[in-house]
C-alpha cells in the first residue's frame, strides 16, 4: 500500500520547495517537495524535526514523578499522558482496580480534555481552510479572519474549549499540566460546588457539540466530490474499543481492521502491544514508523484517530453522538470511509460523545467521593494505553526496587499516523500540485491534508538524531555556548 | 484596554524546544482573546500561515533553544520584534527538554534510535532536511536580549493577559505577587 513519491529516483536537476514550519498544527514538522522544470512532483515528505530524548532522561527518576513530568511532551493534550503514564504506574503499584471515584474523575479528565483538543483544532485552526477555502487569501486564514466573518462559530469554539479547560481544571488543579492523577488513583476529588459549576454550562455544551457535527457534516454534503476524494488513500486502521465494543476513550483492548473494513485482530491486551507492533526508522524525520508485526514493513502501516475509532467501535454508549455515528458509517456505504477530510466530521462526533458523557458523569455521586487511591502486589513493569484526541497512546515503564525508572517507551499517537499523514500529502501533491506553478494557495492544500490528522507534533518530538554537519551557537559578544559535529563514525558532542 | 485609536500592535510567537503548553496558557484567555484581536494581529505564529517574522512590535517566544534552527528563528525574532517576550520554564531556563544536559547526545541518540523496545533495524537519521541538534538546550536569554520574562510551567492566562495589556496600554508591565508562580 506505500505510494512511490517517498524518494526520488535521482535528485538531478530537481527543485526544492519547503513548507516550514506546517502551521496551523501544534508542534513542529516541516513538508519538502522535489519538483522538475516541469513541474511534474518526484518526492514529498513531512519531516518531524525536533528531539526531546525523554525515553532517556525519565531513567533514574522516581516512578511518581512521572505523570507530572512527562506532560511536558505536549500542552496541547498533556492530560493524555498524564493518564496513560498513570494507568502504567497503577499496573506498577498492584492497583488493579481503581475506586469507582477515581477511575471516574480520570474518566471525566479524560473526556474534558478531548473536548477541549478537539473545538481547539475544528475551531480554531481548522475553520479558516474548511470556510473560506483553501486558498483563500493568507491575512485572514485564521481565527481572527473568522472571528471578523463568523464570530458567533468563533465564540462558540472559544467557549467550548473553555468549558473542556474548566473540567481539566476541577479534576486535575490545573488547565495545562496538572498532578490530579497519581499512581494507583487521584489526589482529589470533585466538590458539590465544583460539579455545580460545570452543571451549569453542560447542556449549552453539548447543544453547540451538536451544532458542530450538523456544520461539518453540511460542509461535506455540500461538496461530496471535494471532501470524499481529497487526499484520499486506502488504509489498516486500529483503535483501543472498550470491553464491550463501545468506543471507550479510557480504557479497553485494541482493535485492528484492514482497508476493507476486515477485522484483524480484536481483544489484543496492551500490555502486550509489542508482539502486535513494531518500529522502524526513516533516515529523514526523527518521528519512527510503526507497523504491524503481522503484515510487515510494506503494508503492515495503519491509521489512528478520530476516524479510525468512529469506524472501528461497534456504538457510541451517548445517544446523540450514537445517532450521529450511524449515519457517518452510512454515508460510507459499504466500505469505510478514508477519506482525510471526514477526520473532521468524526471528530466532531467524537466532540459530542465527549460533552454527552461528561453530563452523565457530572451526574454520578460517585464523583464527589473520598476514596481516591489504592495499591496491590508490585510489579517492575507496566504498560498504559489511552485513547488521546489525535489517537491511541502508548506509555511503557520498567521501574526497579528502589522505585526509579529503568525504561521507558512511549508511542504516540502521531507516531502512529506517520505513514498515512505523508500518504496524504503525496496523494494531494499527485492531485493538485502536478505540472503546476506553485502557488502560497496549492501549497496550504499539503498543509490542509496533514491538519486533518489534528498532529500533535509536539508529542511527536521526544526523539533525537544527529546531522552531518557542524554548528556553533555564539552569544551576542561572540562567544561559543555551543558546538555539535558529527563525525563519520559517530557522534560527538563537546 | 482603551478604545483602539491606533493603528493594531503586531504580535509574532512561536514555540522552540517548547511543548505547546504556554500557547495553550495563552489561549486560555479565552472570549478575551476577542477582545484581544480588536487590539492587536498576529504576524508569524502557529495560529496563522505567516512563515517567517516581519516587523513587529511584541514577539513572544516559549520553549528554549536545542537546535541550529531554533537559534535561526529566534535570531529572526530578535531582530524584527521591538519587544522579546521569554515566556515560560522552558524560554527561562531551559525546562524540561534541558534535563538531557546532564547526558551526552550520543547516549539519548542510542536509547531512542537503537536500544529502544519493538524497534527493527535502528539506525540514527541524519537527512540534511534535520535541523541540527545543539549538544545542550539553552535558555533564550543566552543567545539573544530578552525584554521581558514571564515565568511559570505555563504562565496562567491571566498573567499573560496582564502583561499584554499592560504593553497595549503603554505600561511597564508588572505581574505582582499573586501571578507569579512556578509551576
Ligand atoms: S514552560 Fe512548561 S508549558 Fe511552557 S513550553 Fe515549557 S514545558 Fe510547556
């Protein structure tokens, strides 16, 4: 299933044409193309070009630093990895099963924080490509161009990501890297007057989530050839589904299907995620490409995400977003739907299911409850699978007797959307760029492909690489803060 | 705010070797982000598709410098932003990505690209199209003048908030106790 464009037969005479940094998006990542005189398109890649190293600095570190630490990956969904490092560290503490208060108040974290990625990415980065069109003009391409043309839909976006901020906030002590989930449980609660005031504004919530689904589902009725075939590839897909089949954003088994729709493999615990999954590396982007180990490097790779996840569960357990999910899998027909565009339309879906189980959350008296934290028999290893907004995440710790961190391995959710994100952008180079000028315009159409993954590039970074070449950092006065060369043999650092 | 009598004041950010979160604190002024753009328009930031920094007056700056093409941005900043903003741990001092200092690159490149679990074949990738990684991760100030710091692992909002509009309105700006911490 891999298209060609990934490398250019021969680099002669080609030209270079670079989108960089990809904005609009979070994190950093930067397209290149090679084009001839011709205009004819030989090689396009999204390159992930930043490194944190954090698989190697977490090691030697107590394991309950952890949940606080590693969202610093990513502040755009940081309460993902604090609750995938958590749900790794409960297996780590023998907690194997959590109060029913605190598997809730992570759940309504959880959901909080899906709320909140996904109105930040439809409204706020999204909307301008989806409502002017995609080449409209560059000064008003953004929130404020919709804010001047469209401010109720830009008020609603800013109130619906406030709204999922407060519930991180309530649950977590914190809009951005809080320490309300610790291994083994929580360290707080909801009080009355807390869950009081995130009653208050619900039921606005999940109208406006509603409202989003009919706006994006319109757009995509509007122009069925546009949003059904642009950049569009076939692909495996998989997704954690919970126990019973329902989409489960906090817990589950993992589920695999083919470009058909095929179930491949379903009930996969996670913490066997290794025999199901393996990585391999791409000399140009520190991002790594996994696949399954099943179906090999070729056409083992697969998708991750709101549209995976919408297409791989059996029903949403809301009944709005439920309503909503049926007629998606009924405008596909037959076959799942891959088209990149309907990641927008899922995701709203997604967005609707988040506010509708928040309300029944906020509802359950179990939320205000004392009994936060447990513990069991401890174990020296421990996996944690969550369902980020961008897609499945995984953390993986080993933790010796005296409670410090040995290993760690996280694959992100855009790890996993790798190799589909540059089959987008390939396909929509082949579609729009090929033997034309290029155009500011044509080129938001490569970027308008990979926002529809919603990449977090950011959590993407957290590996590193070296370069052949050299470079110094002076300071002002000239001085030299820093220096890195690579030798033919290996790396230096002085 | 006063009434906008003047023409808007030009704001660029972006984040370095940052994880988002101080945009995300940023964001988090919510509807007064509304207010905010009858004041003010963004130049280059990852709200926009403005690649590179034009004159402007404010820039804001989170995360700290780790590779030759973050020097480059911030440089682009530093000469084009009449005011620099360092916002947040990672601007300040480095932060979290700045706990690798203590380690040589060639460990972290050989945990992440050859001892790490379910990897096949790994090897270091060493595309020219990488920008190159700095052997330590610096704060901004180090490499460039910095105006003004706003600490915090984000900032609140309100404290960003204050410190913009305290600059729209021609103050020196000043946190006060209440909006400085640090975490
Ligand atoms: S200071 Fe904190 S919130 Fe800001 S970029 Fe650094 S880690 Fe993220």
């Amino acid at each position: 299933m891999t298209s060609h464009l990934e490398t250019a037969a021969n680099l002669e005479n080609l030209r270079r044409i670079a989108i960089d940094p990809v904005s609009r998006v979070e994190g950093h990542g930067k397209v290149t193309i090679l084009l001839d005189d011709k205009n004819r398109v030989h090689q396009v890649r999204l390159h992930i070009v930043e490194f944190r190293g954090f698989e190697k600095f977490i090691q030697g570190r107590p394991y309950w630093e952890v949940p606080v630490m590693v969202q610093r990956l990513c502040g755009i969904c940081p309460v993902s990895h604090h609750l995938a490092a958590s749900k790794a560290l409960d297996v780590i503490v023998g907690a194997k099963h959590l109060t029913p208060t605190a598997e809730k108040i992570r759940r309504l974290m959880h959901y909080g924080q899906i709320l909140q990625s996904h109105a930040l990415h439809f409204f706020h980065l999204c909307t301008p490509d989806l409502l002017f069109g995609f080449d409209s003009e560059i000064s008003r391409r953004n929130i404020a161009g919709i804010a001047e043309k469209y401010p109720e839909t830009a008020r609603r976006g800013i109130l619906l990501r406030k709204f999922g901020q407060e519930v991180i906030r309530h649950t977590a002590g914190k809009r951005v890297h809080g320490t309300g989930s610790v291994p083994g449980g929580v360290n707080k609660s909801l009080s009355i007057i807390e869950r009081d005031e995130l009653l208050k504004d619900i039921y606005q919530m999940v109208a406006w989530s509603r409202d989003a689904v009919l706006m994006v589902k319109e757009l995509h009725h509007q122009n069925p050839e546009l949003y059904n075939s642009f950049g569009a590839f076939r692909a495996n897909f998989m997704s954690m589904v919970g126990f019973d089949g329902g989409l489960d954003l906090y817990h589950g088994h993992l589920r695999g299907r083919n470009a058909n729709g095929d179930v491949l493999f379903d009930g996969v615990d996670y913490q066997n995620y290794t025999q199901l999954i393996e990585e391999e590396v791409k000399n140009w982007s520190y991002m790594k490409f996994p696949y399954l180990k099943s179906l090999g490097r070729e056409l083992g790779w697969y998708r991750v995400g709101p549209l995976s996840r919408i297409q791989n569960c059996d029903f949403l357990a809301t009944p709005l977003a439920e309503i909503e999910r049926r007629e998606f899998i009924a405008y596909g027909g037959v076959m799942p739907m891959h088209a990149p565009l309907a990641y927008h339309w899922a995701r709203m879906i997604e967005m609707l299911h988040a506010a509708e189980t928040i309300k029944d959350l906020l509802h359950d008296d179990d939320l205000t409850g004392s009994e936060l934290v447990v513990s069991g028999e401890r174990a020296f290893e421990g996996v944690g699978v969550i369902e980020a907004p961008r897609g499945t995440l995984i953390h993986h710790y080993r933790v010796d007797e005296h409670d410090l961190v040995t290993m760690c391995n996280l694959i992100v959710s855009t790890t996993h959307n790798n190799q589909a994100m540059n089959e987008a952008v390939r396909r929509v180079a082949q579609q729009y760029l090929q033997g034309h000028e290029i155009t500011e315009g044509l080129l938001n159409h490569i970027e308008v492909a990979v926002r529809a993954f919603d990449p977090c590039l950011s959590c993407a970074t957290h590996a590193l690489g070296k370069m052949p070449l050299e470079v110094e950092v002076l300071n002002e006065a000239g001085e030299r803060l820093s220096y890195f060369a690579r030798s033919g043999a290996g790396t230096h650092a002085c | 705010m006063n009434e906008p009598a003047q023409p808007k004041l030009r704001v660029a950010t972006t984040s370095l070797a940052g994880c988002f979160g101080c945009h995300t604190s940023f964001l988090d002024i919510d509807e007064r982000l509304l207010e905010l753009l009858k004041h003010i328009e963004f130049d280059r930031s990852p709200l926009t598709d403005i690649k590179h920094c034009g004159p402007c007056d404010i820039g804001i700056i989170e995360g700290g410098v780790c590779n030759a093409e973050n020097v480059h941005v911030l440089r682009e900043f530093r000469a084009n932003c009449k005011i620099l903003i360092a916002i947040g741990a990672c601007a300040i001092n480095g932060g979290l990505p700045a706990q690798r200092n203590h380690l040589s690159l060639a460990e972290v490149l050989e945990e992440v690209y050859h001892a790490q679990h379910g990897l096949v074949d790994g090897f270091i990738p060493n595309d020219p199209e990488l920008p190159l990684p700095l052997d330590k991760v610096h704060p901004l100030h180090e490499v460039v003048k910095i105006d003004y710091f706003i600490p915090g692992c984000p900032p609140s909002a309100d404290a960003i908030w204050k410190v913009l509009t305290d600059l729209l309105d021609g103050r020196e700006p000043e946190l006060g106790h209440d909006l400085i911490h640090y975490d």
